[in-house]
C-alpha cells in the first residue's frame, strides 16, 4: 500500500505540474500548508481502497496514514476543499484517458456501454429537488424501479481478456435522457468494424439497421418469449 500511495501521489503532482489550469486560484497570497494535491491523493487512495464516503476517507487517513500526512485538516476543511477541487478532478480524469491513447490501442473488437445513474434526490424528493437544473433531471431509474434527480454516465469500455474493460468514452447526460437517446447522439464518433455490445435499452431494429451500414455490430439480449425457443428467433 505505501508504494501505491507514493505512486498516486507522484502521478497528481506530475499532471498538475502539466496543467496550469489545476492550480487553484485564491483571493490572497495564503497557501494550505496542505496542498491540493495532497487531497486529490487522499481521495483516490481511499477509493483505491473502498472507503466511498468523505468521512470514511479521512477517518482512514486519520487512523492508519497520519504519519504521512501530519498537516491533515478536521473533516470539516478537508470535506469543504474537495468540493471546491470539482473542476479539477474533470481535468484530471481527461488527462488519464487521453494518456491512455485509444485511438491508437485497441485491444479487442469488442466493446461494451452501459450506464449508471448519479442520484442526488430520490423518490418523491426527485421533483422537488433543485441542484444543478441547467444539467440534473429527474429520471427513473429501472434498476431499482425508483424515481431519481440526477444525472447518467455512460460509458463505452473495450474488452479485455482477463480484465476490467478499459474504458474508450465516458460521458454525462441529465437524468431523464435514455440509454439509446444518448447512444444515438454520439453514434458518427463510434469507429467502423466493432462489435458493441449492451443490455436491452438500447434494442432498436432501425438503429441496429443503421450502424450496420457502418459495419458496426449492436448487439442486445432477446427476452425469450413464453413457449417459445429463443433458437427459432
């Protein structure tokens, strides 16, 4: 664990010493004994390590990785400065996938989408709720079969055998956007001679009909019909 610690840490300073753009801008010559980029560690390395609340995070800092961080603010500070770290984060992130080069390496010709919804209200607070409403919507989520205020990530991963898809696209849509709708916006960036493979929300035969013009395979599950062989369909 140390050398996966030292190892982010190294990365973060590395991409914010590329990107102008991630130092923090302040309104007066004060610098945090702890820095920016000390957070952003933190937070990935508690994620690395399955702690996915802020608190569990600094209690796990707290606990285990004082000694390493000697400067660590209470929860409060630390929770109010990783907020403001929002933009940062997207410019991280964007970094990490272009470093990735996927136009150039492609693992496999098989690809897969889905998506996963971003609740910040549920339920009958879904409609009342009024973060973000230039981007969160309420949507339904069928999953869980419950109403939602939110946004959707949708992602396109290349397989990999033996391995967690890498992912090639990741994207945000508000809320009530469905699976398909969202494919279909992006559907002239997706590149000839793949197979894409999805769950039933995106079974559309015209659409299947179209990407095959492109040489691009849609691949969705059959629901299989009472009495029937899904071997005759």
């Amino acid at each position: 664990m140390d050398n996966q610690l030292i190892q982010i840490y190294l990365l973060v300073c590395q991409i914010y010493n590329s990107h102008s753009s991630l130092k923090y801008q302040r309104l007066s010559n004060f610098k945090p004994v702890f820095t920016d980029e000390e957070i952003i560690t933190i937070y990935l390395f508690g994620q690395l390590n399955e702690k996915f609340k802020h608190r569990q995070i600094h209690n796990f800092i707290r606990q285990y990785w004082l000694d390493w961080f000697p400067h660590l603010p209470s929860y409060q500070a630390f929770n109010r400065r990783l907020n403001l770290l929002n933009d940062n984060f997207q410019t991280l992130f964007a970094h990490l996938l272009n470093s990735l080069n996927f136009k150039k390496k492609r693992f496999s010709e098989d690809f897969l989408i889905d998506s996963m919804p971003i609740m910040l209200a549920l339920g009958s607070r879904a409609k009342r709720a009024r973060v973000a409403p230039e981007i969160e919507k309420t949507g339904f989520c069928a999953t869980k079969q419950i109403n939602f205020h939110g946004v959707r990530i949708h992602l396109i991963g290349n397989r990999r055998t033996g391995s967690l898809p890498t992912p090639t696209r990741i994207w945000l849509k508000e809320g009530n956007v469905h699976d398909l709708t969202a494919l279909r916006e992006i559907r002239d960036e997706l590149p000839a001679g793949i197979n894409l493979f999805g769950d039933k929300a995106y079974a559309d035969t015209s659409f299947r009909k179209e990407l095959e013009s492109r040489k691009i395979k849609l691949l969705t599950p059959l629901k299989k019909p009472k009495k029937e062989d899904l071997s005759d369909q």
